[in-house]
C-alpha cells in the first residue's frame, strides 16, 4: 500500500475509534476531528505537521492506547514516573546521608554492647540499640509500659551500676 493509499483510506473515517481500528494503520487528529496516516504515537515529536493543526499534533490518538490517551499523556506518564523514581532516590541518598552525618558529628553511633554486673558477680552482654521516637512507641506497647516506669528502670539500673 503506497502512502497516498494509505492517506486516503484514512481520510474516510470521521470518528476516533474507527480510525484508529482501521487496517490501514491510522492516527485521530481530535481537535480538527481529523485521522490521519500514522501508526506512531510519538511521530509528533519528529513530524509538527502531522495534524492538519499544529496546535493538536501532541493530542494524536493511535491504535496503541486507543482514543482516550494523547502523546501529552503518554510523555506526561512517563516523565512523572521516571521524576517519582528519582525523588525516592534522593529522598533514600538524603536518609542515608543524614544517617552517616549523624555517626559522623552528632551524638555517636547507633548500637553497641552493654555488659551487666549481676549481683553475683556474673557479667552478662547484651547488644543495645538507640530508639527513636517510632521504636519507642512500639517497645512501650509491646511491654506495656509507660514513660514513667521507663524512666524507673533506667534510674534504677543508673544507681546500681554505680
């Protein structure tokens, strides 16, 4: 089929889903209410001249997605996907960064070993990890303990270890 056959077969069909179903492999122009020859919906990007206007040539619909997804569509979805991916990166290598700075500068590292001098005289180690505001809520429902018997505990282990 030679391209002036094509062109033809396409400018007969004046809605968008018998153009873009047509065997001739054609594009609805939806402004102009026009189909066209073209089965590539990212062809109005190399072609400004696709649509009889040149202010709808990123509106085509094609066979691929059908009538109700544009080229202005399509590039939004794949950039707004590829921008999400690339927050979360950032957001991520932030996090990290702040983790590190923190060990680096702030108040010293994360977790470590605590030995506990039973009143026997035994020694038992045990692997502590600082809490957070999250971890805290959870061991505390988990204990069923509150703020103020926490801080017992931790006064309490203060006076006997001296």
């Amino acid at each position: 089929m030679t391209p002036q056959d094509r062109l033809s077969k396409c400018w007969g069909h004046q809605d968008c889903h018998s153009c873009t179903n047509s065997a001739a492999g054609c594009g609805w122009c939806p402004f102009s209410a026009t189909c066209v020859a073209t089965t590539n919906l990212l062809k109005p990007l190399a072609h400004p001249d696709i649509c009889p206007l040149r202010s709808e040539r990123f509106e085509l619909r094609t066979k691929a997605l059908g009538c109700g997804c544009s080229t202005t569509t399509l590039v939004s979805v794949i950039v707004t996907v590829f921008a999400t991916i690339a927050g979360l990166a950032v957001l991520y290598a932030l996090g990290v960064a702040l983790v590190r700075f923190n060990q680096v500068v702030g108040t010293g590292t994360w977790n470590g070993w605590e030995v506990e001098v039973k009143e026997d005289g035994l020694r038992e180690a045990h692997q502590w990890r600082r809490a957070n505001a999250v971890t805290t809520f959870f061991r505390r429902t988990k204990l069923k303990a509150t703020k103020e018997s926490e801080q017992e505990l931790v006064t309490e282990r203060s006076r006997l270890l001296g």
